[in-house]
C-alpha cells in the first residue's frame, strides 16, 4: 500500500472509542459507507460516484460522511483498500499456506479467485472501474497494481514448484503462469456483465483447472464433490441433517451463500409491497429478493409487471429507490437505452428486453420469486391473516450475522401464533396488526432484516379521543416491537461473533423444534453438495 493512501486511510479513521459498544457501532457505520460506497461504484463509476448517492444508498445523512472520511476521494480509497484488503486475506493468505503442495494451492486459487464472493458481478466492475481511473490518480494504481503484482508473484513461485516437483524443465513459469493469469482474468472479465443468476462458477473453476491439465498432464482432475469435501464439515453433516447446529464456517462462507441464493432463495416467493403503493401507471416499487433484483411497476393499462431491475448492458440497477413513479418509460442514462412499462426496449441497443420475473397476489399483497421451482403458487393461508389489512411502513435494519442465525432464532424461540415462510420469511399476527420479516443475505456473515408493518385501516370520522387513544396504543405496541426486534439484532450478532470465535456448541442432547431441523438439514444438504466443502 502506498503512503499515501495510508495516509488517507488513517485520516479517515474515526477516533478511537472508550467503550466497546460505541467503538462497534461505529465500525458498523463506516463499513456500512463503504459497502454503500462500493455500490454506488458499481452503479455509477468513480467519477459520477457522489457522496450524496453513497449516503442515500447507506440510508444515512450526509453529514455522517465527515465523521469517518475527509473528502470523497478519502470515502474511494478507503473502499479500495477494503477491497484490496479483502481479496488479500480471503485469496493470497489462504493459498499461500498451501505453498508446499502447489497442486492443491493452485486449485484453491482458482476456487477463491473464481468465488461468488470475491468475484461477484458488484466486486469485479468496481475493480474495473478503479483501473479504468488508475491513470488519473496515483492511488488507485498503487494499490491496484500490489494487489495484481503479489497475485502474480505467488501464481509464478507456485508454477515453478509445480515445474521443479515434476521434473518439466522445458516448461517455463513465467508463460505458464501467465497463461493462467489471463484465463482467470477472461473470466472475472465476463463476470463483470452479467447478473449472478447468469454466472456457472462450477464451469468457469472447470475452464481453468483444464488449462492447469493441458499444461501438466495427470494433475488437476476432476474429483468428486464427496472426494474433495472438507473432513470436519462431512464429519458435522448427519449431526446437521438431524437438527444439530451447522459448522461454524457454514454461517460465513461465500460459497455456500452462493448455493443458497440459487438453490434455496431464487425459488422463494418473497412479499415485495401492497398494491396501494402502486395505484397510478408509471408507480414502482424495487425489491432485493436475495441476491436478485426486482422492479414492480403498473403501465398504462393499469396491469402490474415485474421485471428485472437491472441494466442489459451491464449489471446496475435501473431504478434505485424503493418506491415511486415514472413519467412514461424506464430510462438508463448511461447507456441511453429506453424500455417502456412494460419492459419493452424502444431506444438503444442491447441483448433485448428486460426480463420478467414470476409474480403473484394474495389479496391486495404483491409476491416476486427471482427463478422458477417446484410447488407452483406460494400458499395462500398464511398471507390471508395479511391480506386485508394496509401496509403502514416498510424499514432494514443491517445485521452484523448471517441471515441463518435470524431464521434459526426465530425457529428456536418460536412467538405466539407466528408462522414460518420458508426459507425467509416470518409472519407475525399481533392483535388488529401484523409484521411480516424478511432475512436477506447482504454477504457472508452479514445480512438485512426488512420488517413490513401493517395495520387495520383507519376509521374515517370518531371521536378525537378515541382516534388519540389508537394512536397511543399503536405507538405503545411499535415500541414493544422495536424493542423485540432490537434483541433479536443483538442476539443475532452476538451469535455471529461466537461462531467466528470458534464458540459454537455442538447442540448437545437438548430436543430441536422440527421446523428447525427441516431448515437445517436443508442447509446441509448444499453444505454437502459443495465443490469443496469448507470456510473460504
């Protein structure tokens, strides 16, 4: 890293806190900016990248802003350093340990640098878009190119003890290392323009192991997923597949929460809003259904669509806030492509139009799945207990732990009446109200609890002091809830914390509610059909 984006990073430091709480609150804050900060660059790119998008993506005001960066260009350093930062410690520290068996280190390699965490669509195009500004400004090209220069110094050394171990002196390193650099960088290249939903990492991880078998024939087979699978995770899968608690590198890892998101979540059906806030053509609400990205909207003929919230050329969001309205037409400014309501491309060029993602009513309660799956339309029983009642706010909250530690708590601890979505979705009855949460994943470890309130429509007319006396009662009822959602947060990151620290119990004999045992063995069985089944 250079000095001078040390020097930046130190000034944007917040200073340091007396308590513990305080101290984590605000790493929480300034995580929760540069996350923010690296969406915005994903979206908008380093130099229309402002810190009023950053603030509006965080939630947060922008005052906030100077409490942990000096400028913005302070806010982009620190986000490629995180980045930077990142990729050393999940790819270089891993492999590197490997570095006596370079067979297995260049496998690993591959694995971590083709991660659905380190390269994801989001990740690789900020990394593109700093290179892209790297002649302009020192900074990015001294951290980009360590980053990229110690990559290839441990791709080298490992060839050479490849070459050196089988005896291959007509072989050198330096072409065959970069043979491999440049089919890994083909891949993040064609990462960078799609969605998730798009990207066959099993395929690409295969792509360059066989470049690995042509260089060095015998080595780099295609073994087995159970061959390969970790011996402490098999070890721990039939206590799982039971009801017991999953490894603790299972509420952390970039792979499994790829294989969740395709396999479990895609296929969820996810409550997005009410049809009140979609009254007029040109009304929109957006959604994140877990890793997708869905836009709700009614056209002109007042039927309701829901597409793809996600540019054809490449992987931003068309439409950011969570709700509004559109004059006319969905319109991407930086690529000068027009779609109507519909989602029917006018103007511009590109694979075509946008895509339609399944969608559902119950009652007036709008439902989105991301892909297809078995079991049709989502069961209607439980959301009937919504279905006549208006939706009064819709809020996150950010939660420093995975979103399996939300469900699982939610399916240990069960409340009154509550009834389980599966895999992510908790109704709750509550008198003439209702809530319903939603635990999204945001990474590996971390996650996003959205909580929909609704309530009973208000009576027009009454007497002022009933109608006070309601509103009393609701303001009594919403501090209860805040303060139950509050523990259940508190709860969920401590919990977090213990596993990370290796804390986790092994469940003992104490008997696990069936509900919960159904979600963990669900688990388990992606646990078990991992390429590799370990921690990343």
């Amino acid at each position: 890293m250079s000095s001078v984006s040390s020097q930046q990073a130190d000034s944007a430091s917040p200073p340091a806190a007396t308590d513990g709480g305080g101290s984590r609150i605000r790493q929480r804050q300034r995580q929760r900016l540069i996350d923010a900060c690296i969406s915005a660059l994903h979206i908008y790119g380093p130099s229309r990248t402002t810190v009023e998008k950053v603030v509006a993506l965080a939630d947060l005001s922008p005052g906030i802003v100077r409490f942990y960066f000096d400028s913005k260009a302070a806010m982009l350093v620190a986000s490629l350093e995180y980045l930077a930062t990142e990729f050393g410690e999940r790819v270089l520290v891993p492999v590197a340990r490997l570095r006596e068996t370079p067979v297995a280190a260049l496998r690993r390699l591959v694995e971590l640098y083709l991660d659905a965490d380190i390269a994801s669509p989001r990740k690789v195009s900020v990394w593109y878009a700093f290179w892209g500004e790297a002649t302009a400004r020192q900074e990015y090209q001294d951290i980009c190119g360590q980053k990229d220069e110690e990559f290839a110094a441990l791709v080298r050394k490992l060839i050479e003890r490849l070459i050196a171990a089988r005896g291959a002196t007509h072989l050198d390193a330096d072409a065959v290392a970069l043979g491999l650099i440049g089919v890994l960088e083909v891949l993040w290249q064609s990462f960078a323009f799609v969605s998730e939903a798009d990207i066959d990492r099993p395929a690409a991880i295969a792509r360059s192991l066989a470049y690995l078998r042509s260089v060095f024939p015998g080595e780099f087979a295609l073994e087995p997923a159970a061959a390969r699978a970790h011996d402490a995770a098999e070890a721990q899968l039939p206590l799982a597949a039971r009801g017991g608690r999953l490894p603790a590198w299972a509420y952390a890892d970039g792979s499994l929460l790829a294989a969740e998101r395709e396999q479990l979540l895609r296929a969820g059906w996810q409550l997005v809003g009410h049809e009140a806030e979609l009254r007029a053509a040109g009304d929109f609400l957006t959604a994140d259904l877990a890793g997708e990205r869905a836009l709700m909207l009614r056209d002109e003929r007042a039927k309701l669509h829901a597409l793809r919230n996600t540019c054809r050329r490449s992987p931003h969001a068309l439409v950011t806030a969570r709700k509004g309205h559109l004059k006319s037409v969905i319109h991407c400014a930086a690529h000068g492509l027009t779609y109507t309501l519909d989602g029917r491309l006018t103007a511009g060029t590109t694979p075509g139009d946008l895509a339609k993602l399944d969608m559902m009513r119950a009652g007036r309660l709008i439902l989105v799945r991301a892909g297809g799956g078995p079991g049709g339309n989502a069961p209607r029983a439980p959301w009937d207990r919504v279905a006549g009642l208006v939706l009064r706010a819709v809020a996150d909250l950010e939660v420093a732990a995975d979103w399996k530690v939300l469900v699982e708590q939610w399916l240990e601890s069960p409340q009154p009446q509550q009834e389980f979505l599966p895999p992510n979705q908790l109704l709750l009855p509550l008198a003439s109200e209702a809530l319903v949460l939603q635990a999204l994943p945001a990474a590996p470890g971390r996650s996003r609890l959205r909580r929909f309130e609704f309530g009973a429509a208000r009576p027009r007319g009454g007497r002022g002091a009933r109608r006070r006396g309601g509103r009393g009662a609701r303001a009594a009822g919403k501090r209860r809830l805040d303060a139950w959602l509050a523990a259940q947060v508190e709860l969920a990151e401590s919990t977090q914390s213990g596993l990370a620290g290796g804390a986790e119990e092994s469940g003992g004999a104490a008997p696990v509610p069936p509900a919960l045992a159904k979600f963990r063995a669900s688990i388990a069985a992606l646990v078990h059909a991992l390429p590799r089944g370990e921690a990343s």
